[in-house]
C-alpha cells in the first residue's frame, strides 16, 4: 500500500492518501491538490516532491 500525507508535501492538511500503486496514489493525490487546495495543475516538480514523501505500508 502507497501512503502519501499531505502534510509531508508541504500543505497545511491532516489529509492521507492511501492506495495499492504509485499511479493511483499520485492520481488521488493530484485530485485531491485540485478539490482541497485549489492546485490547478500538478507541476513534474510537485510529482517529485510526492514521489520523495511516499511511503510504503
């Protein structure tokens, strides 16, 4: 299971993002940058910076 903490990426959130693949995970966690923080686009270096804070559970 991926783990992703929105707080580790630098947003001020109690949110977690918990999915079986690294695809999945990066997926909801852009949707969820766009509904809760209002990030229009998900930039490569927003990727990188989820890709270094996900965790495996």
């Amino acid at each position: 299971m991926k783990v992703i903490k929105c707080a580790d990426v630098g947003f001020d959130c109690p949110g977690v993002i918990k999915a079986e693949t690294e695809q999945e995970a990066l997926a909801m966690a852009a949707q969820h940058a766009k509904e809760a923080h209002g990030v229009e686009e998900v930039s490569a270096e927003i990727v990188t910076k989820i890709k270094s804070v996900m965790t495996e559970e």
